[in-house]
C-alpha cells in the first residue's frame, strides 16, 4: 500500500528516477570521452534555457500530448491502440487537403476546420480496426500497426503521383496558402522590443492540445461514456452485464482515439511545415505510448510526460548541433530517462516506500488520489 | 579528375586559411545519418578528406526529424558557419524561407535547386550515369532480363530507374527491365533483408543484371546478386570492392567531391546552379580491378561511345523528373 506522503509520491519519485537515469547517461557519456556536464548544461540550456528553445520543446511536447492522448483514451478501454502514428498521417492528409484546397477567410476559421478534418480522416483511419475488433474479434494490436504501413504506402503514392506540384524533387505537397498559416508563439508572444521564441515551430496549437488535455479529462471522469468506457476497460463480461454494447465502446473510443492521434496533424503539418511532406509524424505516434504509459493514461500525467519528451527531443538536437556525440548516443541517453521515469519506477518506488515505512513516522491518512491506471 | 580537384582545393584552401578559423564550414546531414554507406556518407567523406588535407575543423550535425532542418540551418548560420553545405533534396522549402534571413552566409544545397544570390545548388545527372551502367547491364546479360531495385518510391529514385531502363532499351530493343521499389517508409533505405528478397523475385523472373539504388540496403542486393551468381551494379559511390568480381560496375556520384570542393572554396564559392555530369565526372561507372574481368573491350568501347555521345548531345538521356514520365519504363 501506499504509505508515502503525496510529496513523495509526486516529486521524490520522479526526481530519483530523474537523477539515476542521467547517472548512467554520465557514465554512458564518459565512456565514449565526452563530459556529462557540458552535455547535460547543453540539453538543459537548448530546451529549456531560452524561449527559442522553449519553442521547440513545447512543439515536441504538442505533438507528443495528442498521441499520448490519443493511445491514453483507447487504454482506458483497454484498446492498445498502436495505430496512433498511420492515424496521425492520415490525419496530416485531412489538413493538407483543407489547408490546400479551401479558401479561408482567416486562420482561425482554418484552425476549426483543419481540426474537424485532421479529427474525421485520423478517426476514419481508426475505424477500420475498430470494426474488425468489434464486429470479427481482429486483434487491435495487430490490425493497427498494419495499419501503419497502409498509411504510409497510401501516403507515398498520393504524395508521389497525386499531390506534389510538377517540377520538385521532394514527394510533398505545395505550401498552404496564407490564410491557412497559425501563428506562431513568436508572432503571439513577441514586442516590439524583444522578439520571443525566434525561429520556433511552437503555434498555436499548443493551446489546442491543453484544451484536449481537458477534454479527455472531463470526458473520461465526468461523462456517462468514460464510465462505460472504464467499465468496459475493466472488466469486459461485467460492462456487458451492466448493458454496456461491447461494439459501441469499442467503436466509440477508437474513433476518439484516432481523431486525437489525427488532430496533431494541425501542429505538424499546419503549424509548422505548412505542407504535408512524406513521414510528416516522425514517429510521434510510437513516442505517444511511451507517454501514455509514463502517464498512467491520465491527461496531466500524459501533458507532463509529454513535456519530458519533448525536453528529450529539443535537448537532444542541441547535443546533436553543438557536441561531437553521436545521434545513436542521443538516443540511449533518450531511451535511458523513458527506462528509468518510466519502465522501472517500482524499482524507486519500492525502497522509497521502504524507508517511508521504517523511518516509521505513522504519516496522516491521505485523501485517496484519483485512480489512474 | 581527383589531381585536379586536389589541385584547386590546395589552392583554395591556401587562399582561405586565414580566415577558416572564424568561419569554420558546416554540413548538414539527412535523416538517414552520416554512416548509411550512401548519400550522407559520401557527404562526409568529402568534409572529412577536406579536413585532413587543410587540417581545418566543420561543424557537423544529422538531423533526427524534420522540423530540425530549418533550426539546424539558422543555429549554424547565427552562429557564424559558413559555408554550410546540405546533403538532400527535403532541404528546398526550408533553405528558400532562410536564407534571405543569412545574405552574408554561402549556403550549398546537393540534390535541389534553390534560387537564391546567396545559395549554391548542386544537382546530379543521375540520369546520365544511370544510362551507362544499364548499357553495361545490357550487354553483361544473357536473359536479355535486367533488374532494378530502389529504395522508396519517390521522384528521385524514378530518375535512377528511367535512366538506367534508357540504356538498356538502347542497347537491346528485345531486354525486359523488372523494376521494384524495397517499401514505403524511410526504412526502405535501410532494409537489407527484403532487397535481398526482391532480388531472388527478380532472379526468378530471369534478371541476370540487378541494379541497386537503395542507400543501405542496396547492400542486401548485391550480396544477393554474389550469392546467386548474377551480377549487381552499386551506386553512389564505388561498392565493386564488396563483392569482387560478381559487381558488375557502380553508378558513382560524386557527392564527396561537391562537398570537398564547397568545403575548399569557403565562403567565397561561387553560388548559382552547378550541374555534375558525366561531362565533368560527377557521375559515371566505376572501374577497378575489381571488375576489370568483368567489362569486356567491346562493353568498353559501347560504355565510351554512349558516354561521348550524351556529351555531345547526340544522345539525349529523359530525366524523369523533367516532366514525370518515362519513355522506357512505367512505374
């Protein structure tokens, strides 16, 4: 049982994993000649260090909440939606073609729309794999990751033979037009006299992902469908007792899964390449499991552990600008703070708990958090 | 070529080497990194045998996702590089937005045409050598079948296809080019395993010739080709060694000497289009000892003849990219 105070909990934990894992980076680092401190300065100071470097972090980071939401929404139906990456293209596809293909007025008007577009063709990409779980019993897990490459090979040829202009070498789209550009934080945020966020992709989208952050809170713990879509989760045979349509939910938080994974899109594509190039996701939708995990599927945990990743992320190209460390190394250290913060947790929690417990103070009865698994 | 070039970089570099300390030159690799046996590699070698010859440093970064290019770009540029030299095509829309930003920084893009005062592009006929190395397969096979095996389906790899299908057609009116692409996602620049694949399929279908452009895993298709004892042709730079005497040639592109001589002339590169050929040995077939057994003098003599004759424009090799389509192969 949980003895430990909600400040343990909450801080001591992840700070111990925090620090083990740069541990074994240092030593990783000092093993390939390389000082971890200079290394560890770098990644702090180019993600977190100016507002330039907080634009990058935090347009990882909005990339990264919608596919942790996205993978968090269908495991609380117990869906282990690995789709979230060919969704996300999918999605990319429904914001090209609006972004290209409407006139609009004004960006916000773009931003609905763009939205309701990259929502509806990540959803439908879903839909797929849903049914055949619903309705023939395909495994989830199976079908989506297939789903992946179906994606990926639609993109390639739409991109190659249908939607790239004449005359360029790279299969990608034209630019979108003006009106469909977002602003970005160095439009929004910027004076006159001091320029913020220069040259970062962070936009407004950022903003949309916070929204959908909330959104699945309240539609997870306060509405009548995250109920149904818990039970369900928890215990199949019992959902259907209570009258639950197996098929429904299962549709239902798919669909929501994949418009979540889909709207991304308005952050990448829209946001910052203003075009929709081949492999736009990048993985994104892969990243978004690990932050479901390190999340507990619980949108704040998910909003957090996406921002760790995108820390990971915009550190990581700044050791790849400016140290001789290998991009192959960026990733073990990468892989090292998932392993820690997020893999191996019991193994800080537990002796934490530990000492909690011998240390012996009787702490004060807590209010029971949240469940979030 | 290589004296020659050697030669002017010496020179250049001599000219240059007082200043290089302050304006250390930096490259930019694509997403497949710096070791894929290919492109990027081939980028590198060039910074790195510029390096060893003027014993100056280059600032060096791979880009691990798209949205880096543009930040890659800008950091190097605020930071004083120059020139800075781009391995890819992808680096077009990115590169046209900055650098109006950098007009004191020479920027050189390989692979793209970008029309800016302050940008070098540097493109490759790819077709041209593509049209050699499928007049050398041509005339190696004796199934009259020939084989091309690329890595992704994009425009560029198209241009590879149609080139070497050119050839073929124009050596032999009666061959059949079996073409396939390794996949769809970037990993098809690294999938060894199913090239090989792909090549036993096109070997069933009586390829006896099978040309790689694939990065890494072209790798999977000779070794393949060595494994069923037909031949395979390289590409970007000159794999004859890898498996000798089953190689049948490389399609070489120079990309090395692009980024060795941007590196050499500093800041002060001239900048506009720079087109590398078979005129001037950008690209071309590789002979070594490796395949010397394997080119026959009347191959010889065809691959010269071909080569004079694109040259002189008596030959006019399609680029696919020109107008996206191909007179010899469909895709």
């Amino acid at each position: 049982m949980n003895r430990m105070p909600t400040w343990a909990d909450v801080i001591l934990v992840p700070l111990v994993s925090l620090l083990l894992a740069a541990f074994f980076s240092a030593i990783v680092l000092l093993a390939i000649g390389e000082n971890p401190w200079e290394a560890l300065k770098l990644m702090v100071e180019g993600s977190v260090g100016s507002t330039y470097a907080w634009g990058y972090t935090l347009y990882y980071a909005t990339n990264f909440i919608f596919t942790g939401l996205a993978v968090a929404v269908a495991n609380h139906a117990k869906l282990f939606n690995i789709g979230a990456e060919g969704q996300a293209q999918l999605g990319g596809l429904g914001v090209a073609l609006v972004c290209l293909f409407l006139p609009f007025p004004h960006w916000s008007i773009a931003l609905i729309v763009a939205i309701c577009a990259g929502a509806l063709f990540g959803a439908a990409w879903a839909a797929i794999p849903a049914f055949l779980q619903a309705k023939r019993g395909s495994h989830i897990v199976i079908t989506t990751i297939m789903f992946n490459f179906i994606a990926n090979a639609l993109l390639v040829y739409l991109l190659v033979n249908v939607l790239k202009p004449s005359g360029t070498m790279e299969p990608a789209t034209a630019s979108f037009p003006d009106a469909a550009h977002l602003p970005s934080f160095n439009a929004m945020f910027s004076s006159e006299e001091t320029v913020r966020f220069r040259g970062a992709p962070a936009n407004v989208s950022f903003f949309v992902a916070v929204a959908a952050c909330i959104g699945v809170w309240a539609l997870i713990w306060r509405t009548r469908l995250g109920y149904q879509l818990r039970a369900f989760g928890h215990s199949e045979s019992a959902a259907r007792y209570a009258g639950i349509s197996p098929t429904k939910i299962i549709m239902v938080a798919m669909l929501i899964s994949g418009g979540l994974a889909g709207c991304m899109a308005i952050n990448n594509v829209m946001g910052e390449a203003e075009r929709l190039v081949l492999n736009s996701v990048e993985g994104a939708g892969f990243i978004g499991i690990a932050v479901a995990l390190m999340g507990r599927s619980h949108p704040f945990g998910v909003f957090l552990a996406a921002l760790l990743f995108g820390f990971l992320y915009q550190g990581g190209a700044e050791l790849a600008l400016w140290a001789s460390i290998p991009r192959e190394m960026i990733v073990v250290i990468q892989a090292l703070v998932i392993l820690f913060t997020g893999a191996l947790d019991n193994m800080v929690r537990a002796p934490i708990e530990r000492i909690f417990n011998r240390v012996g103070r009787p702490p004060k009865p807590e209010r029971k958090l949240e469940p979030a698994e | 070529m290589t004296h020659l070039t050697k030669l002017l970089g010496a020179s250049a570099a001599l000219a240059i080497s007082a200043g290089a300390a302050l304006a250390d030159p930096a490259i930019i690799y694509d997403l497949g990194g710096k070791f894929d046996k290919s492109f990027n590699e081939s980028a590198f070698n060039g910074a790195t045998m510029w390096a060893d010859e003027t014993g100056g440093s280059f600032a060096e970064v791979e880009l691990q996702s798209d949205a880096q290019r543009e930040q890659a770009l800008r950091r190097f540029a605020e930071a004083g590089n120059n020139p800075i030299v781009m391995a890819g095509f992808s680096f077009e829309t990115p590169l046209n937005e900055i650098a109006p930003d950098y007009p004191d920084t020479t920027f050189v893009i390989i692979d793209a045409v970008v029309d800016q005062p302050n940008v070098r592009s540097v493109i490759f006929n790819e077709h041209e050598g593509s049209y050699l190395v499928g007049v050398l397969a041509a005339m190696a096979s004796e199934t009259d079948t020939v084989g091309f095996v690329g890595g992704m389906d994009i425009p560029l790899i198209r241009k590879f296809a149609c080139g070497y299908a050119q050839g073929v057609m124009a050596t032999n009116p009666d061959a059949t080019v079996v073409a396939n692409m390794i996949g769809t996602t970037p990993e098809a620049w690294n999938d060894p395993a199913k090239a090989s694949e792909l090549t036993l399929a096109q070997i069933s279908q009586d390829a006896d010739v099978v040309y790689a452009a694939a990065g890494g895993s072209g790798l999977g298709v000779l070794q393949t080709a060595a494994d069923e004892d037909i031949y395979g042709i390289g590409v970007d730079s000159n794999q004859n060694y890898l498996h000798p005497g089953q190689v049948l040639t490389s399609m070489v592109k120079q990309v090395d000497t692009a980024v060795y001589n941007a590196f050499s002339q500093g800041e002060d590169l001239e900048t506009g289009l720079m087109v590398m050929g078979i005129e001037n040995e950008g690209v071309g077939y590789a002979m070594d000892d490796n395949n010397a057994d394997l080119i026959s003098e009347e191959m010889m003599t065809a691959v010269d003849e071909a080569a004079a004759a694109i040259n002189a424009g008596d030959i006019m090799v399609h680029d696919y990219t020109s107008d996206e389509s191909c007179p010899a192969i469909d895709f």
